[in-house]
C-alpha cells in the first residue's frame, strides 16, 4: 500500500515510518487509539506536514496521505461501496498544526465521500494531540443539517461505541433512501442556473422552470433548482465553488445522482464540474437531445437525433475520448445513437458525413411529394410554435386526428399532415411540426432542417401560443427569431392563442386584438370556428 500526496523533502526515515503506518491496527470501535493519534501529532510536528489516515470499519489503516501545513490530498476511492444509503465503509483520521477545526474541504470531502467519520486532531507543542474536532452524515431530514460536528474535545474523550453508532446511522440512511417513492424512471437530479449580465430575477426563474419541465419531459425527478446571480460565470465550474459544495452536500442528502446545468457546458467544464461532485453532469442540449431520442421512433427521427447527437459531441471529444465516459449512458446519452457514440473523432466525422447524406436522401423524397401537392394547388396550413403550446391537440381536434400529443415539452417530433375540408368541397393540407424552444440547439435545427422545409410550402402559418404561460411573449419572441433563422418570415401568420379555458379572457383579449389573434380552446371543438372562418378567409381570398 502507498503512501499518498506530498513526500517532497521528506527523510528516508519519515517516508519508512509513514508506510508502516499502514501496519496499524486499532479496536474497530475505537475512533482512534490514543497511541496512534500521538504518533500521528508527532510526526506532523516533526514534518510540518497535515498527515491522514484512512481506517476501515475493522480498524485497519487502509491508506496513508500526507499534504501540506494547510491542506492534506485526498486519493481518488472510485465509486461508494453498495447502493444507495451505504457509506463508504473508511473514517478519515487527520491532523491540524494549528489545531484548527474541521475546514469546509473537510466537510466537503466528508459528504461527497460519503466517509463513515472524519477527524482532526489537533497538534499542540512538542507534537502532543491538542484539540480534537470529529464530524459524521446524519439521515436526510427536512431543512436539517447534513452532518453533526463535535469538537473541540480532547482525545480521551472521543466515541468508544464508534462501530454501533455508525452502523445505526447507515442503517436510517437506507430506510430514508429505500423507503422513498420511485417517481421518475431516470433518477433524481438538481437543476442549476446561474444568471449574470442584464437577466433578472423573473427572466432567470422563467428559464430555471422551463428547465424543470424539461427535466420532467425527461421523466426526471427534479429535487431541488439552485439559482445563483453572478456578476462572471466561472470559467471553470459555472457557478461559484462554495455554492458548488453546498450542491454536493444537498445531492448526498438527496439520494440525487445527476446535475442539470441551463446552459451549454464545455467539455472542460462538464470534466470539471463532475470530477468536483462525482456526479453525473448534463447541460441543457443534452437534456433537450436526450428528449428527442427517447421521442424518436420512426427511422427518419432516429437518424436525425444520432446526426445531432454526433455533431453534439465532436468538439467535446479529447484527443484519448475521455469525455464519452461522462457524455453517453442514461439520461443525456441515450437514444438511437447510444451506442455508435462510443467512436474516435475520426469515425464520428464519418458517420456524421454518412447521416448527412442519408437524410439529404430523404429530403429530396419529400420534396417530391410537395412538388405533388402544389401541382394539385392543395393549400397547405402549417402549425407552429413554441413547445407544448397545444400544436399537436388542435391538429386532433380540426381533424378528428389522433396524433400523439401529451403535456410534455416536445411530445411530437414527427411532422404529421392531414387534410381539412371546408364548405363548396375545398380543402386544405394541415400539418403539425416539432415545437421550437428559445436557444433550440443549432444541430437540432440543422438536423431537423429538412423536416422545416415543409413550413417553406404553407400558405398560411398558425403560430399557437399557450396563453395561460406567464413567458408567453419571451416564447412568441423565440418563435419568431427561428422563423427568421429558417427565412420563413415572409409566410403570413395567424397568432393563436390557445388553452383559453386555464385563464380570464378578459384579462387576455386586449393583448389578442392588438396582434390580431384567435383565442382558442384546442379541445373544445366549439372555440374553433372563428379560427376556421379566420382560415378560409385568408387563404380563399388569395386564390379567388
């Protein structure tokens, strides 16, 4: 067994008493032996130097790390033995030279770790222990504290039922965890957004709320949302790394394995931010992608989704591929692509150019079929909009359809078109496309682009807006500029606002009129005949 961390300027001697440390045996419920503890005080007085032990739940010392006057190395123990609810099975004995408490890495380090203890003893004058400070998890509990921190006591007076107590604790540990409703199929998770620059408070909460609802499109548990105003995200860790600790000890408490970030992560940052917690870490395009493979069914979707997924990781991949490790598995990296992800940059650019073709290929299929379509002067009535605004609900309910269409944020990715009559045996071609998003992911839209070709033949345009949504105008906004990025903004559009039943028209009908708008009800059949009179007017006056 080595000796850890920083043996620079050691003796040989005090190198070759460090590694017989690991010889050491104590009583399995003694925190630590008073007779240990002094030769520990000692031997950091002598080398200046933080020394630490790691004590296994038999009383064997497991690993020895030495660090520096103010700080010790912690070596890296891969994941925590068990399941959920088990501690790691190691206390963590170290010294101070200043006898100062337990630090705020200590603490850190005793949750992430998941350690059964964590102690510092103290060195006084002449290398006798001084005062001791120990600290140890305690069972989630509502607005409770993570751990119980005692000290400063002296060494006679530690624990001497260490083994029972610990064991007691892990034991509630499990129950909290084992008796907890398994409410999403893709674990539990903590939200983040940080906000700097002009965004304020409502536009930082707005965005942190679509991002749960992603979450749960996701069939992710949301436990918590972190939300943190900064005057510069930090290069490094996005958030500052004092809230990032508090991150990793609320995740413990919580039985929570994932962290969702609202922005794009780079491949430094995502690296970074998982080494800190040791915890999965997605942004909000994986999440968004991840989404779209779990929707995707036909084989036009699937290729499409692989496409953005590739093209997602190509920049994030290192020069040895250590970044798929935290990229692709579960939530964030599933899908039709799964397991072609697990490729070289050079492979990946080839199978990028391969999908790019098949797609083209399929494209131009399509294009056949419009060209059909307006020799045969079909109209055609493209719906748009924002994401879970009710697009796919009012196809349904114009056409007695029954597409698919659910209370979540991208429910459909599919386009879907069906026909429409109206009186004196006209009709139209109505289709129903993926709902957009503000910050849609640029290889999103680039692999979904020939899909949007279809909104290129619309005469008309029906943008659904969900009215009840308190970010209706921010998502009317988000809607236009892509409109703008396809260079569709020539089509006319017809705003409708839809879900009239969730609010008091009275206090919408101003905003309606102004944009000349429909108010509408999508599944209320009733509600729709101003829409329908509103559509053929338009595009029969065209054609007359």
């Amino acid at each position: 067994m080595a000796v850890h961390g920083n043996l620079d300027g050691l003796k040989k001697t005090q190198v070759l008493f460090l590694e017989r440390l690991n010889e050491r045996e104590i009583d399995s419920n003694e925190v630590v032996s008073s007779e240990l503890g002094n030769l520990m005080a000692i031997l950091s007085r002598e080398t200046g130097r933080q020394i630490g032990l790691f004590i296994d739940r038999n009383g064997k010392v497991t690993d020895v790390a030495v660090g520096t006057a103010d700080k010790i190395f912690i070596p890296d123990f891969g994941r925590v033995r068990g399941g959920a609810g088990r501690f790691r099975g190691l206390r963590f004995i170290h010294t101070h030279l200043k006898q100062e408490p337990l630090s705020r890495d200590d603490l850190t380090d005793l949750t992430k770790l998941r350690l059964d203890m964590i102690v510092a003893i103290g060195v006084g004058q002449e290398g006798v222990p001084g005062a001791v400070y120990y600290a140890h998890l305690l069972p989630p509990s509502n607005n409770g504290p993570a751990h119980r921190s005692v000290g400063p006591i002296n060494m006679g007076t530690l624990p001497t039922d260490f083994l029972e107590n610990i064991e007691s604790i892990e034991q509630e540990f499990a129950k909290n965890v084992g008796g907890r409703k398994v409410a999403a199929k893709n674990g539990r998770a903590i939200i983040i957004h940080v906000a700097s620059g002009r965004q304020n408070t409502l536009q930082a909460e707005n965005s942190l709320n679509e991002l749960a609802e992603l979450a749960r499109s996701a069939d992710v548990e949301v436990v918590d949302r972190v939300l943190q105003f900064r005057q510069k995200i930090d290069r490094r860790y996005v958030l500052g790394i004092g809230k990032l600790e508090d991150v990793v000890i609320n995740a413990m408490q919580n039985d929570v394995d994932l962290l969702i970030m609202d922005c794009d992560l780079s491949g430094n940052q995502s690296k970074a931010i998982a080494d800190k917690t040791e915890l999965k870490v997605i942004d909000r395009t994986q999440l968004i992608l991840d989404i779209f493979a779990q929707r995707a069914h036909s084989a036009d979707g699937k290729l499409k989704v692989e496409l953005a997924q590739l093209k997602y990781l190509l920049p994030r991949l290192g020069a040895k591929d250590d970044a798929l490790s935290r990229l692709t598995g579960g939530i964030g990296g599933r899908g039709p692509g799964e397991t072609k992800l697990e490729i070289g940059r050079r492979r990946a650019r080839e199978r990028v150019d391969k999908l790019e073709k098949r797609i083209e290929k399929l494209s131009k299929g399509r294009a056949q079929r419009r060209n059909k379509r307006q020799r045969n002067e079909v109209p055609v009535v493209s719906i748009v909009g924002y994401t879970n605004a009710g697009k796919s609900t009012l196809l349904n309910t114009l056409t007695r359809s029954d597409v698919y269409a659910e209370n979540l944020l991208f429910a459909t990715l599919e386009t879907s078109s069906r026909r429409l009559r109206f009186p004196r045996d006209r009709e139209v071609i109505i289709t129903d496309t993926v709902g957009f998003i503000r910050d849609l992911p640029k290889d999103l839209i680039d692999a979904f682009k020939a899909s949007l070709e279809e909104l290129e033949d619309a005469t008309l345009l029906l943008h659904v807006v969900d009215v009840s949504d308190p970010a209706k105008q921010e998502h009317i906004v988000a809607v236009e500029k892509i409109l703008r990025d396809l260079k569709l903004e020539s089509i006319p559009r017809l705003l409708v606002y839809n879900k009239a039943d969730k609010v008091d028209a009275a206090d919408v009908i101003n905003d309606v009129t102004a944009n000349k708008g429909v108010l509408v009800q999508a599944t209320d059949i009733k509600t729709l005949h101003p829409l329908l009179e509103t559509i053929e007017n338009h595009i029969w006056q065209k054609i007359i």
